[in-house]
C-alpha cells in the first residue's frame, strides 16, 4: 500500500516537473531574438542528449563539430555555409530559425513541436530505479 501511495506521488511530481520544463522551454523560445539563439534552442531540441551532441550535428551536416558548438555558446556567429547545411538536415525549422517566425504552409515548423520528443528522451527512468 505504502509503494502505490509512494508511487502516484513520484508520478505526480514528475508530470509537475515536466510541465515546468515545458514552459521554462517556451518562454526561452518566445524571447529568442537573435538567429544564433533560435538555432541553439532548435539544437538543444533536435539533438537532446548532451554527450556526442556535437558530433551528431558533424555527421549530419559534414561540418566540424567545434564549430556548432561555437556558434550554441556565442563564440562564433552562424555561417550561410552552416545554415545551408542545417537546413538540408532539417528544412521545415529554417524559416523560423532565420526570421523567429511560424510558417503556417509547413507543418511542425515551430519548435514546441519539438518539446514532447526532447522531454521524452530527457527524462530518466527514475521511477524505474527507486520503485
């Protein structure tokens, strides 16, 4: 009795958690005003582990992964090359990366489409572990 009681309020408190996360999210994507910021948050979002993160960016775009990285912790701005490249990879997310804009013609153009799949793979399987 005590486990299910135990249970549902991990539960509870994981789905509270997560809906915090969720508007930590949209608030971030609401206040990106610059192209180098849209393109960090779509980075995050695509590609949520953090480990080989860059890497993954690499493979899929052919272009150095320092220099992704750069450009997510301002070090460097974004290229025409490294825009081109991404947005090979991912075409339905440029139009809102250049202008901060949704394409209403493009379905899942906007990244909160993007928020469930990030919370999902970000979330461990912490219930799993302690119960």
């Amino acid at each position: 009795m005590l486990a299910n009681t135990r249970l549902e309020l991990f539960s509870e408190l994981c789905i509270h958690a997560q809906e915090q996360r969720r508007a930590k999210i949209l608030s971030e994507i609401g206040i990106a005003s610059s192209i180098e910021e849209r393109f960090s948050i779509l980075v995050i979002l695509l590609y949520p582990k953090n480990y080989g993160r860059y890497k993954s960016i690499q493979r899929d775009t052919n272009i150095n992964a320092i220099h992704w990285n750069h450009v997510v912790f301002n070090r460097q701005q974004l290229t025409s090359v490294m825009i081109q490249a991404f947005g090979k990879k991912w075409p339905e997310h440029v139009y809102w990366m250049i202008t901060g804009q949704n394409d209403s013609n493009v379905p899942n153009s906007h990244p909160s489409s993007l928020i469930d799949g990030y919370l999902e793979v970000c979330e461990k399987p912490v219930m799993k572990r302690f119960f």
